[in-house]
C-alpha cells in the first residue's frame, strides 16, 4: 500500500483462444494501481506487457512454439457487497486490451471484458 486508499498491484488476466487447430494463450503481466474511491468501491488500472503464446498444455515441437509481446492496458473496477475482519467480497468487472507484434510487419489484438465475483483478504 503507498497510502490508505492507494496500492501497487501487479494484474496476469488471460484468456485461451484457437487458432489454426492449435490452442494460444494471450495474456499479459500488468503492473497496476489500485485505488479506493470509498470504503467500499475501488478502480483499478495498469499498462504492460501483452504475450501471445502457445497454450502451455498444447505445445509441440515446430508447431504452435512462437512467442510474440506487445503491450497490454487494463481497466477494471469493483464494489465490495460483503466485508469481514480481513476478508471481502466483490462484484467487478475488467477490459483488458493488449496487441502481440508477429513476424512480417503482422500483429494480433485481443480484448476481453468480465464481470465476476472477486475474492480478498488483506
């Protein structure tokens, strides 16, 4: 925490894709900050590095093996519906976009968007 309502996190959203008959993975390490507007709803949001990569359960050799990174952003936002001693519950959704830089001048995109429950003890 740097001060009562502001904290360094760092966020690994993800998600499982196909292409070509092969399963991709596409996420991202995003450092980030936290802050809390009030004592119960928090805004969340970092930029770094996107990762286009093979699915770790789907890897063979030559094929579906390359790795690509780019850059990530992430935006995400919650409010605690139930508080605890140190723990909480949260609903709260998050948009996450990143572009993965390939060989020959391509790129990939990716955007994703959840709503959930979210779990913390603090």
């Amino acid at each position: 925490m740097l001060n009562d309502n502001l904290a360094i996190t760092v966020s690994l959203p993800g998600n499982i894709y196909e292409f070509q008959d092969n399963d991709r993975h596409f996420g991202g390490f995003i450092p980030s900050l936290q802050y809390w507007a009030n004592d119960r709803w928090w805004i969340h949001g970092g930029i770094g590095l996107a990762i286009d990569s093979p699915a770790l359960y789907d890897i063979k050799d030559n094929e579906n093996d390359d790795w690509n990174f780019g850059c990530a952003v992430m935006a995400s936002t919650g409010y605690e519906i139930f508080k605890k001693k140190n723990f909480a519950l949260n609903v709260q959704s998050k948009l996450v976009k990143g572009r993965a830089f390939l060989a020959g001048d391509a790129h990939r995109d990716a955007v994703s968007f959840n709503i959930g429950l979210g779990f913390s003890w603090f």
